[in-house]
C-alpha cells in the first residue's frame, strides 16, 4: 500500500525522459513551437482531410503495447463475429432429421456453449426463433470474456500500483473518470488514454451527465478511508482528488455521429460537461469549506481517430472551452522529430496552450502534478493514436454506431472495446430512464430493431460479499429492473425484439459474474 507521496516513481523510461525533458521547458520556447490551440471553441469541423493526416511510425509511439491491445481487440471483435454466421448455419438445418444434434454440435464446437434445448425442440413446428438464439448467443458469449478476462493477468494488479504510485507523485490520490455511454468511448481507459484497469474509478452516463450527489457520496467514501486506513496515502498528504469528464464529436460527421445526447452538438457536449465539472467542485466547497481537495479535467474525444483535446486548468483550476491542446495536432507537428525532441514538443504545447491570448486565456498555469499528469495522458494518447494509423488507416470506418449490446446498472471493466457497448448507468428506472432511452430508442432500434434483430440488454450489478444480505438485495434490483425495462419497451418486448440477462457478481475485481434464472 502507498502511504505516502512518491517521488521518482513514474512507470516507463519514456515517460521518465519526458520528465525530465519538460523540467528543462521552464526555459523560453523556441522560434516555432507547436501551433497546439485553434482560435476557435469546439466546433467539430476538422473533416476527414486531417484524420487522414494521420500515418504510423511515430517517434513517441509505444509499439509494443499497441501490438499486444491489437491482439486483445481482434480477439475480442473476431469472437462476436462468428455469431451470426453460426446461426446461419443452423438455421439452414432446422428440417433436417438430426437438426438438435447437428446444431448444438456445431455451437459447441465454433462457439463454445449450448443452445437451449426447447427452442430446438420446437423448430419444427413453429420454425427456429433466431432471435432468441441471437440474443442467446450474444450473452453467452458476453459471460465468456468477462470471466476469461482476469485469467493469467497477474500484471494487472503491477500496473495498478504502478500507475497509482505515479498519480500520487502528480499529487492526486483518487482518479475518477465520468465518459459519456456512447459505446465509442468504450476503449477510453484501456485504449485512448492507456490507463490501468484497477488504477482509475469510470462511471458513463448519457452525454457525461454523471450524478453529482453520487460523486460527491464516492468523494466523502474516499476521504474517509484516508483518514481511517491511509488509503492509498494518509491524510496529512497534500494531495487532491481529480474528477475528470470526457465528451465526445466526429471530426467526419459533425452534425450527424456526434453525441446523440447533446443533439451531435460538439459545443454543447463539451459545455455540458464542463458544467457538471464545476457543479460538482462546487457541491464539495459547498458542503465540506472551500478547501476541499478536489481538482477536474475536462477532456475531448475524437470517436473517428480517438483523438484528445485536453481543456488546461488555470492556476484557479477554472477551464475554457477555448483552451486546449488537440493531440492530433501534436501527432502531426511532431511525427518527424526525434523522440527526445518530441517530447519537449509536447510540454511546450501545453504551455502554449496556457499563455495563449484572447479568448479563454486564464489565470497562469494549474500545478506541477496537474502538468505532468497532462503531458503523460497527451503521450498516451500519441501512442493510440499511432495505434489507429497502423490498424485502422487513420480513422475508423466506423464513425458512426455499431454496438452489439446495452449495458445497465453498474460499469463492467473488462468491457473496453470501442464501439462494442452502449452503457447506461442504472441505479433505479426512474432517475436513470433517459441514458436507457438514448441506447434503446436513438441507437438500437436503427442498428438492430429496423433489421429484425433483438436488442440484448445486460443487466449487471455487484454485491459485497462482506455485508449481510447483501447478494439477496442486489438480485432483487437486477429482477426488479428487468420487469421495469419490458415494460418500458412493451412494444418490443411482445415481438421478441428485446431481452434480458442478469447478472451479479462479487464487488471484487476479477470475480466471475453469476447469470440469474429468468
């Protein structure tokens, strides 16, 4: 455990030679630094020509992790992809004389489960019900990778430690991330931003609308364990918790593949966010004195190439829509230097972004920590964005929605693949109908309902196994919230265009969820 701030503590060499190349930044920046801030606030107009800017072989790159989250993406999409051919196939063989044997033959053996058995039972004489099989099919196929997720991962626990030992050398003993739940930010942990798994606490909500009384309930539950169990640093170390908010826009498709929450308004994304950001700080100055510890980050995604635009605090650690450093912007200007040199670009764009003139110019530069927390999430992002150029030609051929599948209730973390969920976080039906409404009726009745396809809804929560009755009334609230989802989307629910599954699990992490009978 981490009782105290670390110095010298920062995971990776490069990220130790960008230290130690942004410490000598202090000096004036040369005759041509990096153009990192457009005049403008968030318009969302950037268009294609730029992402196809974007070529591999960057000199910041982290080849090798991008090499080894390669093979967990095409593992991950290459495993969903074979559903719907299976099913084909099956459907293809519902006449013939050993159809039950054949078919669960073939799933157990391409899809490793088994279709249930009274659906096949009855194809014969109200033909096979696909979508009872999709739906199946998919949640089958969803328990297998969350359960298969944790197994030989020892390094997860190493790379949390790492990574938080590194927040506490910037000063922040709590990292706490609120994404919108568009599934195209799913990978923002894993993926966009390259943070640990067990490092950082993310909550999405509908166009990153998060709960304030909830965080402000995490804030207070995090303070206590500092100053009861020094957890992860004791309370008489000066250090903050950082509440950051990510929004998202399409470079390609403005007005179209934006947030659908803010009506694919990049300004309004960015604007909602932000409020929430200061509602929040202000919520804890309000209620705990105006020198609660709390600091916020405002962060933009590009959901076509996964580029960031990172919003710089001030010295008052107020932000600006209009102050900013555009990671693809950075990719670009320095792609053909050397690693060295690139890094100081880097550093230098932040602080070009804080001495900018005209609008949203603040009031000096945030902390040392906040700086150096900033430069590593830019440095992170250079290597996804690398990532993309290599694998992705520069831009995703999907800019707009392709989730296979709703999430609500509690964050399911071995789920970061891009655009494979949509998330709804859910404690009732009643405060949490509008981010479920958004997945249902905005994105699945286009991808799936107009196609004929079911939508499948996971429904997730965790229990304590340390509280007594803990799992019963979890279980209860999984059932309760199922009821409440058909009935909401009654019409669908009578053709057979929406289904559920259930599932729990013990609040630690890596353990294995635990399907609910119907």
């Amino acid at each position: 455990m981490v009782r105290g701030r670390r110095k010298n503590s920062s995971p990776g060499s490069r990220f130790a030679k960008s230290r130690a190349v942004a410490a000598r930044a202090a000096a004036p920046a040369p005759a041509a630094p990096v153009s990192a801030v457009p005049p403008a606030a968030p318009t969302g107009s950037s268009g294609m020509e730029a992402t196809r800017e974007l070529r591999p072989g960057h000199p910041l790159a982290d080849v090798a992790m991008n090499e080894r989250l390669h093979a967990f993406e095409r593992g991950f999409r290459e495993r969903f992809a074979q559903l719907v051919p299976v099913l084909k196939e099956v459907h293809a063989l519902q006449h013939e004389r050993d159809f039950e044997e054949r078919a669960q033959a073939i799933v157990q053996e391409q899809l490793g489960y088994r279709l249930p058995e009274k659906a096949l039972e009855d194809a014969w004489i109200n033909d096979l019900d696909t979508r009872e099989l999709y739906l199946h099919g998919t949640f089958e196929l969803f328990d297998q990778v969350v359960n298969e997720y944790w197994a030989g991962r020892d390094d997860l626990v190493a790379e949390a430690e790492s990574a938080i030992a590194y927040f506490l050398d910037c000063d922040f003993h709590e990292v706490d991330i609120s994404p919108c739940s568009d599934g195209r930010l799913l990978g923002l942990r894993r993926f966009i931003l390259r943070l640990p798994d067990l490092a950082v606490r993310v909550k999405s909500y509908a166009g990153a609308q998060f709960d304030i009384e909830e965080d402000v309930r995490h804030w207070t539950k995090r303070e206590l364990l500092r100053f009861r169990e020094g957890r992860p640093t004791t309370a008489d170390v000066p250090s903050r918790y950082l509440k950051i908010a990510a929004y998202h826009y399409s470079g390609a498709d403005p007005l179209h593949q934006g947030c659908a929450a803010h009506g694919n308004s990049e300004r309004d994304a960015a604007d909602g966010a932000l409020h929430q950001l200061r509602a929040f700080r202000q919520a804890i100055e309000n209620t705990y004195c105006c020198g609660a510890s709390v600091d916020t980050l405002l962060i933009g995604v590009d959901t076509d190439t996964d580029a960031v635009k990172i919003h710089i605090p001030d010295a008052d650690t107020r932000m600006s829509l209009y102050r900013f450093v555009d990671s693809a912007e950075l990719y670009r200007a320095t792609q053909g230097l050397d690693e060295q040199t690139a890094s100081l670009r880097v550093y230098q764009a932040i602080q070009d972004a804080i001495h900018q003139q005209g609008w949203g110019r603040g009031n000096g530069a945030p902390h040392e920590g906040m700086l150096r927390l900033i430069s590593r999430l830019l440095l992170n992002n250079i290597s996804q964005l690398d990532y993309v150029a290599r694998y992705h030609g520069g831009h995703y051929a999907d800019v707009g929605h392709r989730e296979r599948v709703i999430i609500v209730g509690q964050e399911i973390e071995e789920m970061q693949v891009r655009n494979f969920a949509y998330f709804a976080h859910l404690e009732t039906m009643e405060e949490g109908s509008e981010g479920t409404d958004v997945g249902v009726n905005k994105i699945f009745r286009k991808l799936n309902v107009e196609r004929g396809l079911p939508v499948p809804v996971v429904i997730h929560y965790r229990y304590d196994r340390k509280v007594p009755g803990s799992r019963e009334r979890v279980e209860a609230r999984c059932r309760r919230i199922r009821d409440q989802i058909m009935d909401r989307y009654r019409d669908l629910a009578e053709k057979g265009l929406i289904g559920c599954h259930m599932v729990i699990r013990d609040k630690r992490s890596g353990s294995r969820l635990e399907p609910l009978a119907a």
